[in-house]
C-alpha cells in the first residue's frame, strides 16, 4: 500500500476516541518529513479527510501541503482551503499541536494579503484565535494577525471586539507589543482615544531588554492620541517609573519631532503649530500619521473654543472666529457645531444674530443608565483587584521565583553593610 494512503487510513481510523487521537499524534510527528516531500501530491489526500472530524491529521497534511512558497494563482485555491478548514476544525484537536496550526493561520493571512483581499481572512482568524483560545484571558500569536487584518480591511469595529477581553496571559512578548499596537491603530480608526492611549502605554511601559521598532511607532501615537485627546502632553510625566529604563533612555531620542510638536502645541499658538507641520510634512507623512497630526491641530481649535465657555456665557461666532484664529463665522460654526454634536461642549446657536449661548453639562449623574455604568466599572475593579490577588499568590508560591529572590536577598544580608564593631575586653 502506497504510504500516503496508509496514512490517510491511519487517520481516518484514529480520529474518534482521545487514546486513538494521542496514538495518531505520534505517527503524525514521524511522517512529517515525508509529508513534506510528498506535497506536490497533497490535495487529493486532504479531498480525503474531513475538517471537522480529521482535524489534527487535516492540519499535518494542510501544514505540509501549504509548506512551500505558492504563487498568486495558488493562494486562490489554498485560501479557500484553509478558510474551511479553520472554521469547521476541532479546537481540541487542534491544540494538540498549536505550533503547526498558528503556521497554517499566518500562511492565510500573508495568502489573503498578497491576494490583496485581507477582508478574506478576517472572518477566519477570528475563529481560529478563539479555538486556539484556552479562555479569553489568553493572547494567542494570532490576536495580532487578526488585528492586521482588521486594520487593512477597515474592519475596526471587528477588530474591537476582541479588544474587549483582558488579557492576562501572554506566550511571546512580541505578541503583545503588536496586540496593543495594532489595537491602538483600531481605537483611533473609531475614535476611541482613551481606549487607544491604554494601548498605547502598554507598548511603551511594557518590559523590554533592547529598543524595538514597535515602541517607537507607538511612542509617536502615544503622543499624538495624547494632544488630540487631552489637549496636553509633558516629557516630564509621559513615562511612569515602571517604564524599562531602556524606554525611558531611548525613545525620546527617536521622536524628536513628535515631541517638538507637543512642545508648540503647549504654547497654544495655532499659526506656529500649522507652520511647524508644513514643514515636516514629509516625516509626519513618512511615518504614515499625517493624519493623526491633521487632528492635532484640529484638537488646538476646539481645545481653544473650549476655554471660551469657560470665561464667556454668550459670544458672536465672529468673535469665536477672531479669538480662536479661524478663516470666517462659517467656519467657527461648522466647529461649533461638530463640538456640540461630539459631546464636547454644551450650547446653542442662534441663527438669526450668529450668537453662540454657552450651557452647562446637563448630566445629572443620577439616572438609572448611569447607576448601571458606575456599577459595572466598580464590578469589573472588583473582578480585577480579585485576579491581581490571585496571580500574587501564585507568583508567591513559584518555585523560580523564590529561588531568585534568595539570591538576591543574600546580596543584602546584614553584615555586609554593618559591619560590628570588635571591642578588646
């Protein structure tokens, strides 16, 4: 019997029962090599098989299958392939070899992305996170390839919904610094500034040994979701002191120009804040935030229309317009306008004299919608302060962990800082 066929009989018998799947693991690992030099001969093996029932043998022979470089024309039939095989697959089986079944999901994403149709396997990779997944607590290798996806495809509202999870577990560190980065790029795609800024600071606080590339894009956001969402950002406070020193050290060096625009936009002169970034359009644009610094200045309009309400009740939209730098009243009212719509400020427009009223926040605090969302943030603080707890206790009782820290402890001991005084009696 041809070994391919013995092989498929293999997994078609061995796919039923956990002892049977376990015994097919090992002949699976011992057939790798030789699946991978048969794979010009791999498609009729896999028409064989069944996704959903054959799903760890499926993924040996589709890993093997997929393994050599496929052209443009190719990726239009593995694609759909792969897509039915990740969609219909058994997350328990697929566990048992994780490292082959991320290989398979970042092979779709780098397929759909040279097909140059991302939105093909946002769908997909979403299923696979969650079947790799073993509790939404976990971040898998393919939260951020799925995160990519989502950015390419604009599909930021998908992509959000796997930002909701808190995420406590973490394989690769990697993994995390593009999560968050990515994650970050799919808030300010929605406007999720804060959401964002968390993201954000977690690249740039996370523990890293030697500066990335990752850290330093997401320095430069950091600070530009910063003036647009806070109206203010200060190199004195921007780090906290958990940040490794390596980012303290560095990552001001390689954003020089994003930190001189912060600088400007402190001095709350909008004409130097316009001609600083006329004339590093280029490096904003390089970078691919020049329209993230389009906002900045933006944000100095409303940030300046802002403080208005806090000195004046009423005000004609040409004063707005002469205080505020803007080209006419038609302009300080389409400003205005978009403000009161946003929730940034609370006044009304009299059309007739062009005169802006300014009101006071109407939230009372008191609704039953608002006693609902007070009691979830102190629930989900609740929820938090419980698993911080927890993880203490574990960490507390880690075999590594105590072990490390008497070594260190032995560095400190008593006499070798007072050393006693020896007296002749």
């Amino acid at each position: 019997m041809d070994p391919l066929e013995a092989l498929v009989a293999q997994i078609q018998g061995l796919s039923s029962t956990p002892g049977d799947i376990s015994r097919l693991h090992v002949i699976l690992k011992q057939a790798d090599d030789s699946l991978r030099s048969e794979s010009t001969r791999l498609s009729p093996v896999l028409a064989q098989l069944a996704p959903s029932e054959h799903s760890l043998g499926f993924l040996y022979v589709l890993d093997a299958f997929t393994s050599g470089q496929i052209s443009k024309q190719q990726a239009e039939t593995t694609v759909p392939i792969i897509t039915g095989f990740i969609n219909a697959c058994n997350a328990e089986q697929i566990r048992l070899a994780p490292e082959k079944f991320v290989l398979v999901c970042k092979r779709l994403k780098d397929q759909v992305m040279m097909l140059e149709a991302p939105i093909r396997g946002v769908g997909p990779l979403f299923n696979a996170a969650r079947k790799l997944q073993l509790s939404t607590e976990h971040l898998t290798p393919l939260h951020s390839d799925f995160l990519l996806l989502c950015l390419l495809a604009k599909c930021y509202k998908t992509g959000l919904s796997i930002l909701e999870d808190d995420i406590f577990e973490v394989d690769q560190p990697r993994d995390l610094f593009l999560y968050c980065y990515y994650g970050g790029m799919i808030c300010i795609g929605l406007k999720r500034f804060q959401k964002a800024l968390d993201l954000l600071h977690n690249v740039v606080t996370a523990p890293m040994s030697s500066l990335n590339a990752i850290a330093v894009e997401a320095y430069k956001k950091y600070i530009l979701v910063s003036l647009i969402h806070h109206g203010q950002w200060q190199i004195s406070t921007s780090l906290p002191k958990y940040a490794s020193s390596v980012a303290q050290r560095s990552l001001k060096n390689f954003c020089q120009p994003y930190i001189e625009l912060a600088n400007i936009y402190g001095t709350e002169k909008i004409a130097e804040l316009e001609a600083y970034v006329q004339t590093n359009t280029e490096k904003f644009e390089n970078d691919n935030n020049l329209g993230l610094v389009k906002q900045v200045v933006l944000s100095m309009y409303k940030r300046n229309i802002q403080r208005l309400t806090q000195t004046y009740l009423t005000l004609s939209l040409q004063d707005i317009a002469n205080t505020v730098q803007l080209n006419s009243p038609k302009e300080a009212e389409m400003h205005v306008l978009q403000m009161i719509q946003d929730g940034e400020i609370y006044a009304t427009i009299n059309q007739r004299d062009g005169m802006v009223r300014f009101l006071e926040d109407p939230e009372q605090y008191k609704t039953c919608e608002m006693i609902e969302h007070i009691d979830s943030s102190i629930q989900r603080i609740m929820a938090l302060s419980r698993k911080l707890t927890a993880m203490d206790e574990q960490i507390s009782c880690d075999q590594l962990y105590l072990s490390k820290v008497g070594r260190e402890r032995q560095r400190y001991d008593f006499d070798d800082f007072d050393v006693p005084t020896k007296f002749n009696i």
